[in-house]
C-alpha cells in the first residue's frame, strides 16, 4: 500500500511558499524516494538587486586582496562578510 500524499498548494508569492515549507514537513507533499540526483537547472535565475555603495577606495583594496587570497570575486566575498554579519 502506497502512502497517499497531501496536494502542494497554490502559492501567490515566493514569500508564501518560503512560509509555508519553513512550518510544513515536506515528506506528506512530496515523495522523496522517487528524488533524482544531480538535476540541473541551467535557466534558473537568482533573485538579486543591485545596489550602489559607496566604499573608501582603501577598504576595496583590502577586499580585493582577502578575496584574491580566497581565490573568490571580491563582491562574493562582500556578501559573505554582510551575510555573515547579520547571521550573529
């Protein structure tokens, strides 16, 4: 006997739907046992905004070379250190 799954609702925003999987279990929508590896989804866009800011031209040097250092873009490393920021 097979498990009978819940239907996943309509969702209006990306908002409502981060909503709802952060306070629903997923294994009563979706069945996991049926999930492929290494899908890929080359047309998939991030939701970025670019933004202007205005930085010393002193501290985007050192940016640069912490992140030549990382071997990582230096507005990478930028995020990084916001995200990682607002994280504590």
């Amino acid at each position: 006997m097979s498990k009978k799954f819940k239907p996943i609702p309509y969702f209006k925003t990306e908002a409502e739907e981060r909503v709802f999987w952060q306070t629903h279990d997923s294994t009563e929508y979706v069945d996991w046992s049926k999930a492929r590896k290494g899908v890929r989804f080359p047309n998939l866009k991030l939701t970025t905004r670019p933004i202007t800011l205005r930085l010393p031209v002193g501290l985007i040097d050192r940016l640069k070379i912490e992140a030549h250092k990382m071997d990582i873009p230096y507005q990478s490393l930028i995020k990084q250190l916001i995200y990682n920021g607002l994280s504590e």
